[in-house]
C-alpha cells in the first residue's frame, strides 16, 4: 500500500460534489444546522447524566463539570468550523483528514465515525423503546419470539427516522425543529418549575471533600489508572475534572453538523455559525439543568442506590412533592431521543456516503435518487441500525462510540494546523482563532477524556480498527478514486453505475 498517505486536494474535493449522480440537494440553511446540532446533543442525557453525576461524583459543583466539557468541546468545535467552512464537502472529520493526512487515516477516521454513530443510534433507539413503554404505561416495546427478544420499539423509530431521511434533508429539519421545540420546552419547564424549590443549603458544601472511590481493576480500569497506578476519587476537585470526563459525552454530536456542509446554502458562513449556535444553545441548557438540580435536593439524596439504580431529574421532583412532573420528563426524553436517532443516522449516512463516492466502498451506493438523497445508503444503515438495536444487546459497546469521538477530535485540530501551514493561500469563511496554541489545547484535552476511558474500551476499539484496516487493504486500497486519478485511468471518473 505504497500510496496510503495519498490526499486529495481540496480543490478535488469540491469539484467531486457536482457529479450529477452523486449530487445532494443544498438546502439548508444555519438555522436547520443549528436544530440539528441542538436535536442531536439534547436527549435523555440531559434528564439522567445530570443527576447521577451529581450524586456520585461531583455534588453541587456539576455545573463546572459541564462548563469544563463544553470549553473542551469549544476547542474542537472552533477547529471543525474552520475545516467545514474550508471544505465544504459532505463527510466531516473523514473529509477533512483525507486532505491533510492521507488517504489511510481518512479511512480509519471514516471508520471510526461510522461505529460511532451507528452504535450511537442504536443504543438511543433501544432507550427511546423504553421511554415509549414509560410515556403510554406499558412494559416497553419488547416482545418475545422463541428464544429471542425482538425490540420493535427500537425497529419502529428507526423505520420512521430513516423514511424522513430519505424523503429529503429539508423534510428532516422541519421535522427535526419541531420535536427539539418539544424536548426544550421541557427542558425549559425542568428549569422554571424547579427553580422554585431551589434551597441554598443545598449548595454546600459546594465541592465536597474528596472520597475514595471504589476502584476498578485490571483491563475495566482507566489507562491513566492502570499506568500511573493513581487511585479513582469521589468530590473533591478530581471529582469535579472526572465529572467533565463523564458529561462530556452529553455534548457528543454537534460534530454531526459539519457533515452536512455539502448540503447547505451558503455552508462558508452558515455551517460556523450553525455549529457555534447550536454548541451555545446546549451549554446553557445544561447548565441551568445543572444548576436548579443540585439546588432542588442535597446531593446525598442523587447517589446511585444500592443495586446500581442511578438517580434522575425524577428524582428530585418527587423528592419535592412534584410527582406529576415525571410525566412530563418521560415525554421530553422520548421527544428528545427521537431526533437523536434521526441525526446520528443522517450523519452516518453522509460519511458512508462521502467514502463510497471515493470509492473505498461499492461506489454505486453512493448514488443518489430524484430528492437528492442517497437512498441506497439510507436504506443499508437503517438496515444495519435496525438490526444491532432489535435484536442484539449492545450496552457494553457504549464506551466505543466515545473513544471514536475523540479520535476524530484530535485529528481534526491537527489538521487545521497543518492545513494552514501547507495551504495558507485557501479561502476560509471562518477561521479559528490563537492557531496554533487553540488545535494544540483541543488536542490535549481530547487526549485527557481518552486515557480516562477503560483499558477494555481501548482493547475493543484495537479490534475495531484491526479490521478496518483489512478492509481497505482488501477493498478501499484497490478501488479508490483518488488513487487512479493518480494512476492516469480514466474510468476514475465513469457513473457509479458504472463501478461494480
């Protein structure tokens, strides 16, 4: 594979985005990019995370957690708006990293996003059939057959979401704006009702003193812990920073927007602002979440109970005599992880879609039908998700999607520094400030939340990418586009149908 670290030019790249049978529709503009940075990072998260990670980790000091992890996602946030705005081409961090480190590690990104994001939006489905089950007073949308549990709940979002997808982009902005003004009035309402039973004694102590946690051994252990043999803490300021390693992955998502650069209007000044906008908005809400929580009860009262029941924002409303409240709760969290499912798998959907139009997958399933959406594409992920969430149990992956996440992070800031470093001559909409003090910052904090996560984490992801990159070899290596651009063939550039 002499030609891996090939690249392609950003000038290829664009240029890519006018072949008539791959062509997406643009229409979108920063406000849809917002809706879908906001429907995708608020979920159930926000009505769980929260409350758990204030009873066992940080007390009333969660609020610096989240304004912690949302500085480590500004840092990233500011690196994809410059890329995006520089490549406006559907993919995200695969794209970008295709024009600065080549085409192997594009791959290995790609890859990358494509587990997290379908994991993601199965484990999300398999919560949304729950919360069903929660809001119209049944067991949840299980049913047993034979031998097997078969989650139609999980299978019935996922054949809405993936309907909406394929019908067309803008149909799913609109859908996705009005069930995100649904989760935050809910959110809105957590807020103002709660704030009226806000106590300033529960406040204090306000970072509690640290305690020792109960430590993990072996490969379920942090790599730092495993190699610096440091111990895990409760409260305290390592509970505060541990607490931003935990919340930060309420914030994962807005990253999704910069996918679907290629489909907007103006995507040089609408896809920064979109992604800003929507990473500002999220803060806020979670902050002030945050904050009326650990105000409404003592932290004591969010631990973990015994048998591994972690508390919720139900928790503290009915600690308050608001029993009524958790109605409402479960249907903001089933509005809010319905548009969770649909962003994650739009984002997969373009990244799947930006490797097949390189042709490191099958190229005709790139292809897109008369509404401008790669139909082919929507129909194999809605396939695969409906799959992995109906059928098989996948709790324990959970971690994977996150260590992904990060590695995506961290080669997107290196390749704002090295793009600007081998391509200074480029047209920039936005460019992000302090470079390259601000990449580096981003990349050390990334790094940081990735020697938090487990040994077994970083064991599974190893497996994960060993196979990746035995695909490229066998397939993506040999049938890329770049690579006979480069070669002189000509039939580099025949239609999809074409490529068999």
């Amino acid at each position: 594979m002499a030609n891996r670290w090939r690249t392609k030019s950003v000038e290829q790249s664009i240029a890519d985005t006018d072949e008539p049978d791959t062509r997406l529709r643009k229409e979108l503009t920063w406000r849809d990019l917002a809706v879908f940075g906001v429907a995708v990072v608020i979920g159930a998260g926000i009505f769980t995370v929260t409350a758990s990670t204030t009873g066992d980790v940080t007390g009333p000091a969660v609020w610096v957690s989240f304004v912690i992890a949302a500085g480590t996602c500004a840092l990233a946030a500011l690196c994809y708006a410059e890329f995006a705005s520089t490549l406006p081409v559907a993919g995200s961090a695969y794209t970008f990293s295709y024009a600065t480190f080549g085409e192997f590690l594009a791959w290995i990104i790609g890859w990358n996003l494509l587990l997290e994001l379908a994991v993601g939006a199965a484990v999300v489905a398999k919560g949304w059939s729950s919360y069903l089950g929660t809001v119209f007073g049944f067991a949840g949308g299980t049913a047993q057959l034979g031998s097997f549990t078969l989650d139609w709940g999980a299978l019935l979002i996922v054949a809405i979401v993936s309907t909406l997808i394929a019908l067309g982009t803008k149909l799913s902005s609109r859908f996705s704006a009005v069930i995100t003004t649904i989760k935050v009035a809910v959110v809105v309402f957590v807020v103002v009702v709660g704030a009226f039973y806000i106590k300033a004694a529960n406040y204090s102590p306000f970072i509690p003193k640290p305690q020792a946690g109960g430590d993990q051994r072996g490969i379920d252990q942090s790599v730092l812990s495993l190699l610096t043999g440091a111990h895990n803490s409760h409260y305290g300021w390592y509970g505060v920073l541990a607490g931003a390693s935990i919340v930060f992955f309420a914030f994962i998502g807005f990253d999704i927007v910069a996918t679907m650069a290629e489909e907007t209007r103006e995507p040089q000044r609408d896809v920064p602002k979109g992604i800003l906008a929507s990473l500002a908005i999220v803060t806020v809400l979670y902050v002030a979440v945050s904050v009326v929580l650990s105000g409404m009860v003592p932290y004591t009262e969010l631990k973990t109970r015994p048998g591994g029941t972690p508390a919720n924002l139900t928790t503290a409303f009915t600690a308050n005599g608001i029993h009524w409240a958790s109605g409402v709760i479960a249907v903001g969290a089933l509005a809010g992880l319905t548009t969770v499912v649909m962003v994650l798998m739009l984002g997969q959907c373009r990244v799947l879609f930006a490797m097949a139009r390189d042709g490191l997958l099958p190229r005709r399933l790139a292809k897109t039908g008369a509404r401008g959406t790669p139909v082919r594409i929507t129909v194999l992920v809605a396939a695969v998700v409906a799959v992995t969430a109906s059928v098989f149990p996948i709790t324990k992956l959970e971690e994977m999607v996150n260590v992904g996440t990060l590695f995506a992070f961290v080669l997107v800031s290196a390749g704002v520094i090295v793009l600007r470093r081998n391509r200074p001559d480029l047209e920039r909409g936005f460019r992000a400030p302090w470079v390259p003090a601000l990449p580096i910052a981003s990349i050390v904090a990334c790094v940081w939340l990735m020697v938090n996560l487990t040994a077994l984490t970083w064991v599974r992801f190893g497996v994960w990418l060993v196979v990746g990159t035995a695909i490229y070899a066998g397939y993506g290596h040999r049938h890329s586009v770049q690579g006979r651009r480069d070669a002189g063939e000509l039939e580099a550039l025949a239609p999809v149908e074409a490529d068999r």
